[in-house]
C-alpha cells in the first residue's frame, strides 16, 4: 500500500531494456499491465507482468451470488406425509 495516496501495490525493481539502467517504480495491483517509463532515459516499455495475460476467471466467479444460490436449491422441496 503506498503512503501517498492508499493505492495498493508494491516496487519493482526494473531494468531499462533501452539503456541498461536500474529503477524502481510502483506497481498498482489493480493495474499490472500498465506501461512503465525509464527515469533516466525515458523509453517507455512494458514489463514482464504487462506482457502476461490475465489470469483466468474461476468458475464460480462468473455467476452472479443469487443466481448461483437459485440453481443450488432443490426445484421441489420436500412435502410432509401426515
């Protein structure tokens, strides 16, 4: 989390593929893919977690809660035989 403005995420040491040179940036969690530019010599390239594709969504996270919840209940619920 950083101290300026509550964004999490974390630094990342980076070396520039232009000049060579080693930085740090801050990395958000919301955006992994986002391109970075070099301090010293200021090319712009994407890091190795921009160039990865984004992980696949779980199963269950496709579906919204109460849709899910309605397919798991029983379609005829028990009737009592007194």
């Amino acid at each position: 989390m950083s101290i300026e403005g509550g964004i999490p995420g974390h630094q990342q040491r980076l070396v520039c593929p232009n000049c060579g040179k080693v930085f740090f940036a801050w990395r958000p969690d919301e955006l992994p893919g986002q391109k970075v530019k070099c301090y010293f010599c200021k090319h712009e390239f994407a890091d190795d977690a921009a160039l990865r594709p984004p992980p696949p969504v779980p199963i269950a996270a496709e579906k919204p809660p109460a849709e899910a919840a309605s397919t798991a209940a029983p379609a005829n619920p028990p009737t009592s035989t007194q």
